[in-house]
C-alpha cells in the first residue's frame, strides 16, 4: 500500500458518495438542507485528494480526513434529527414556526418544494442516506488515517516514503 493509492482511495470514495447522492437526486430524491450541508466535505476531499497527490507531506491527508470526518458528523447529526434523538434546525425541520406565512403560501401548489430534514426519504437496512453516509465517511476517515501515517514528515521535498 502506497500513500498515493490511500489517497486515490479516500478522494475516490468521497467521489463516489457525491455522485451517489446526485444520482439518487436525479432519480426523484430531492435533498433536504443537511443532505446539501454533507455534500460540501466530500467535494473539498476531493480536491485536497487531487493536491495530495501533487504535494508531499502529511498535511493534506491529514486535512482530508478532517474533511471526511466532518461528513460524517452531519450525517450522524441528520440521523439523531431523522430518528428524533435531538432537535434539528427549525428551517428544515417539522418543528418550525409558519411566521411571515400567509394562507394563499401554504395552500401555492407552485414555487420549491421544501424537503424535510427530519423526514427519511430513503433507507436500505433500517439505515438512512445519512446514516450511510455517516457510516462510508466514517472509513474514509481511516483511509486518509492510513495516507498520513505512510506519508514522510508534515511538508517534505521529494520524499521517496510519498509514492
């Protein structure tokens, strides 16, 4: 195992988380705000991934996991807020106030759908498209984890550990 290969598998995983969630977008699963909100650390994983692999060192891997560490965060947020362990942010949750809504706004049968967060659209295994994010981003983790501890030091110049 080389440093570069945990790299491209960390980037290409969360490469493959976002475009999961896009695809199942595309197939009538609109996102809620959490949702959106995970997507965020998997598009800059990949690009500190596609750094990394120009620029030795520690730091970036270190970073991406980070990155894959606060996806994961969210989605164990957004699954607490799903399985009502705690409270979600009244804008996409059910517990919100309809302040500043008229009559003629709540019956509109046009303008944008708003998508709950505390309302599960999809689950395969009792587990949520948070909770497996949760869960995959979680392994990413580890898999940068394992990128910095086969890297050489924090910012090396041409180290042969890198490849």
């Amino acid at each position: 195992m080389t440093r570069n290969l945990m790299i491209m598998l960390a980037a290409g995983g969360s490469a493959a988380l976002l475009g999961g969630a896009f695809l199942f977008q595309l197939l009538g699963y609109p996102p809620c705000a959490m949702c959106l909100w995970q997507r965020w650390p998997h598009a800059a994983a990949i690009v500190i991934g596609l750094l990394a692999l120009a620029i030795p060192g520690r730091l970036l891997p270190l970073v991406g996991a980070l990155a894959a560490a606060t996806t994961s965060g969210i989605g164990l947020f957004h699954t607490g807020v799903e399985r009502d362990w705690w409270e979600g942010p009244t804008s996409c949750t059910g517990n919100g106030g309809l302040d500043g809504l008229s009559g003629s706004d709540l019956l509109a049968i046009e303008g944008p759908r708003i998508i709950m967060c505390d309302q599960v659209s999809w689950e395969f295994l009792t587990l949520s498209m948070a909770s497996w994010n949760a869960l995959f981003s979680l392994g990413l983790v580890g898999v940068w984890l394992l990128a910095v501890s086969l890297s050489g030091g924090w910012i090396t110049k041409g180290s042969s550990r890198t490849g």
